[in-house]
C-alpha cells in the first residue's frame, strides 16, 4: 500500500501539520472540581488526604479536557488531522501504543485548563504483527493561565490490518 507515493504524501501531510505548531487549543469546559477528584480516586481505590483537599491527582491532567459526550475536538487538532489523512490512504485501523506524561506541578480547585495539541513524529511504514502501518505521535501541553502545567506524549499505530491466513 506504500506504493504509487504514498509514503511522500503522508510524509508531506506530516511535515505540513507539523508546521503548524500547536495547532489547536481546547479549554476545559469545567473548572478542576473536587468532586471529579473524589469519583476518580474511587473508581481507582486510591486514598490520599492531599487529594481530598483540594489538589488533583497529577495523572488526572487529560481528564479536564477532554471532549467528552457530545463534543468534538477543535476540526484543527493535529493527531485527529494526520489519522484522517492516512484513513484516506487506506489506513483504516488504529491500535493505542503509549503515553508518556510530565507534570510541572499539581492543580488546584478551580483553576480552569487549557491544552494545547501539536504533531510531534509520524514514523513508518513499519511492519507489525497488527498490519504495516504508521506511528503518530502528538505533543500535548496544559495551562492553567499562562503556567504550563502537565505535557503528555501520545502514540498511535495508524495501520492497515494483516490479512489472516
């Protein structure tokens, strides 16, 4: 499926978005709310007083902006942008691979989050046992005002699915 230049296309539909920079940017719909804290350390078994008074779980940073029912990431987004892209290549499946997140520092109730998305790396054709395919990677960083507070790299394999014998 790398034949006829694709491979150039999706390479040149990379480097565009990836000039782009941080090409979108979502605001919380909600403030951080203790109330959010305290169902995720339920659901997860996990007690500490430092988060039932006011601060949130450092790895709760995505939870506060993401889409969610109903809504939609901005039609900008970088990550959603590049697997479209290669879905019209014939690209059609998708498979999580990784996620590495920093945090600068723990936020508060009430603050209100801000993530900016931005393309990071598009690696491949690789072959894998799921198919040949494409490794896309975005770079996401939160705010709270102009204070970065959390980053995460996040990693998909964008691929065509192995015929099984």
């Amino acid at each position: 499926m790398t034949g006829d230049g694709v491979h150039e296309q999706v390479m040149a539909e990379a480097e565009a978005i990836k000039a782009i920079g941080e090409a979108s940017e979502s605001i919380a719909p909600y403030e951080v709310h203790q109330s959010t804290i305290g169902t995720w350390l339920d659901a997860l078994g996990y007690d500490n007083d430092r988060f039932r008074q006011g601060e949130a779980p450092p790895s709760m940073a995505q939870v506060w902006t993401m889409p969610g029912l109903g809504r939609r990431r901005p039609p900008e987004d970088p990550l959603s942008r590049m697997t479209e892209f290669l879905t019209e290549q014939g690209y059609t499946a998708v498979l999580g691979t990784n996620c590495e997140q920093s945090y600068e520092r723990y936020v508060r109730v009430g603050e209100l989050l801000r993530v900016t998305s931005a393309l990071d790396s598009v690696v491949g054709p690789k072959k894998t046992a799921m198919g040949e395919g494409y490794f896309v990677t975005s770079r996401n960083t939160w705010y709270s005002g102009e204070e970065k507070v959390a980053t995460m790299l996040f990693r998909v394999l964008k691929f065509i699915p192995r015929e099984k014998s």
